[in-house]
C-alpha cells in the first residue's frame, strides 16, 4: 500500500492557506478557526437577510391577500339598525340641544374610587418600557384628584353648541360650531372632522377657530368652514351599539345621515385614526357628496407588487423605489422597525378587538387604570423614544 509523502501533504496544505501569516507551522489551526468564524458570521448575516426577505414576502402577500385584495373604489351604502331590541321605523329626527354638565354626586364618585387605587411598584429602571409608570402615575393622579378645575374645564368644552340625534337607534352626540364673523355674501363650506382612539370630538378644539374664524388669527379668509365634530357611536357622549358587528361602513352611514339631516347635500370630510377610515368609507358610499377628504392617518387601498418589492429590497437599494435616508432609516431593519414594534404595540388591539367586554370591567370600573391605559398610548404614540424616559415624555 503506497503511503502520502509528508512533504507532499505540508505543501499542499501551506499552498491552499488562505492567509499568508498561516504558512508558518504553528499558525494553521488559528487561521483555521478564525476563518471559521468570519465563515459564520457572514452566514449569521445572510441567513438574517433571507429571513428578513422571507418574512416580508409572507406578510405582504397576507396583507394583500386578506386586507388589501378585495378594496373597492365606491362601496354600497347600505342600512342597519343598532339600537336595542328590534328595528322601529318611527325614529324622532329631533335634533336636540346638549350640554355636558357633571354633579357633585359624580365627582365625589370619581374622588373615591382615586383615593382607593392600590398602585404596584414598577421594575427597577423600566420606566415606560413595560407601560404607563405607576411612581409617574402617581403624579398625574394627585394632579388630576387635586388640582384639576372641573368648572373651567366643562365651560370650555361647552363654548360650542353641542347637540344629539337619533339615527340608526342610536343617541348621536355632535358639536356644530358656525362662523361668527362670516362676511356678508359668503357662505362656509360645511366640514365634518371625525375623531379616532384613544380620542374624541375634544381634539378639534385647538383648530375650530382657525377653520371657522381664520381672518382674526392671521389667515386667510378665502376659507370660512362650518364644523360638525361628531362622536363616533360607544364614544363620548354617542350611544354605544347595542348589536354586533357595527364598523367603520355603518359609521360611515350614520355621518352621512347627520350631514343629510342638518341640511348639507355636498360637504366636507377630515379624519384621523379610526376618523380616517370613517371618512374615506363616507367617501365610498356617497362619492357625489364629499367634495374633498382629508387624512392623517393613511389606509394602504392597493398594494402593488412594487410595494411588496420596497419593502423586500428597500434597504439595500433605497434609491431604486425613492427612499430618502430618513425613510431607509425609519423603515430597517424591517424585522425591527415594522414587525417587532408592531409586535410589541398592538396588544391593546388584539384585546380590544376580540375581548373588548373583559378589558372594559377593569377599565370602567377604575378611572386611574383607564388613565393609565390611555395616558400610555399618548406618550409612546407621540415619540417611541419616550418609553426611555421616566415621565414617558408627558411633561415637555
């Protein structure tokens, strides 16, 4: 039996080493398991790469099979009945004057039910990364139960007319706020800005009297707009649905109604949030209507394959779909900016979604844990970073 010569095999060896410092005796197995390691790494890198792709690619092709497949352009309007028991066609169109108002009674309930909240003490150094901090919570509540103005608050929420209808079996609740310097001549374009959640018709009030009074805070009067700000049915003061399965469409429906019933044939429509999705199917289901929309919020209606393709490939070639370095920087690692976060900040909709009855016999019944579950929304919605910070960034 022929035997392989040793010097054959060292010079063999010695000629096939990637890295010249490996061709002395005693450094082949140093090489060997560094380049073993550089071999893994870059694996590690690609095989993160192709799960990142793969990932994408499965999650784009569920959300344009299951969400974004079947939009349609106009949808039909339709008809429903939410009130309890069953449908009576004898609704009192009445449109009824309202006004918030509390008593003693109620204040002295909420001011108990504060005084009894029994707080938890919160992970060392977790500030709002786990939720709303129960040593900042503390805080707002001593606020909230002390300090807070109850009369001023209630006088300033009713500075508009407010107002309820029936429609549908349900009590709608609306503000409907009109130009008080409207120039002689000129009529206002009727607008009605639909809220979403955590919110109600109280975030509008800043930019009413920018919309309906323009010229006194130093804009243009080309505009004057006649508000409606409605409160989406189980928010606010609106009568919640007493049937299953009322959605965006039959909101949508309603509105329409309430724009009809006040006497508006063409309108305006704004939304954010939910109000988004409110007033894009308002949109839909009565096109002839809605002279103009407006979101801030933005519900993806066709999902191209070059969507799909950005998301897969944006990364490495962000001019190639028109991503600017804030995007890129935004968007990637998709697995962490996308997946992950919405991972990590959609809980409260999956409950909300499939156990609403469950969250709200704890949320009802405790007016500190409600805050804490919107007050947290507020901070971590406002900027991510402020989960980091120990007052969830709700004082700057």
């Amino acid at each position: 039996m022929n035997r392989p010569n040793p010097a054959l095999s060292a010079n063999f060896v010695h000629s096939q080493w990637p890295h010249p410092d490996c061709k002395s005796h005693n450094a082949p197995l140093q090489c060997c398991l560094s380049a073993c390691r550089e071999e893994s790494i870059e694996c590690s890198k690609t095989g993160k790469m192709l799960l990142e792709i793969i990932g994408a690619l499965v999650v784009g092709f569920l959300l344009y099979h299951f969400v974004f497949g079947k939009k349609d352009d106009t949808l039909p309007m339709g008809d429903g009945w939410w009130g309890p028991g069953q449908r009576r066609d004898d609704d009192n169109e009445e449109i009824r004057p309202f006004k918030i108002e509390t008593s003693e009674e109620e204040l002295n309930d909420l001011f108990n039910r504060i005084d009894q909240t029994r707080y938890t003490e919160p992970l060392e150094g977790s500030r709002f990364n786990y939720g709303f901090n129960s040593t900042h919570l503390q805080k707002v509540v001593s606020y909230w139960r002390n300090k807070f103005d109850w009369k001023k608050q209630l006088e300033y929420i009713n500075q508009y007319p407010h107002f309820k209808t029936k429609i549908e079996g349900l009590d709608i609740h609306f503000l409907h706020a009109k130009p008080k310097n409207l120039p002689a001549g000129r009529r206002a374009k009727p607008l009605i800005m639909v809220h979403g959640w955590p919110g109600s018709f109280y975030e509008f009030y800043k930019i009413i009297p920018l919309l309906t009074d323009p010229a006194s805070h130093g804009l243009s009067d080309e505009n004057f707009f006649e508000v409606i700000c409605p409160s989406i049915p189980g928010y606010g003061f609106s009568e919640a649905s007493h049937k299953q399965g009322c959605n965006s469409v039959d909101v949508a429906r309603i509105f329409y109604k309430l724009m009809q019933r006040l006497g508006f044939q063409e309108f305006y429509a704004q939304g954010g949030d939910w109000g988004s999705l409110v007033c894009t199917n308002l949109a839909q289901i009565a096109p002839s209507n809605v002279k103009g929309l407006h979101i801030n919020m933005v519900f993806v209606s066709s999902f191209k394959p070059v969507i799909l393709l950005s998301l897969v490939l944006g990364q490495y070639f962000p001019g190639l779909f028109g991503m600017s370095d804030v995007d890129v920087k935004r968007m990637f690692p998709i697995g962490k900016k996308m997946f992950g976060h919405a991972v990590k900040e959609s809980g409260y909709m999956h409950l909300q979604a499939t156990k609403p009855d469950t969250a709200g016999c704890g949320l009802n019944n405790s007016p500190v844990g409600l805050a804490a579950y919107i007050l947290e929304k507020f901070s971590t919605w406002t900027d991510p970073d402020f989960r980091d910070h120990e007052d969830g960034g709700l004082e700057r």
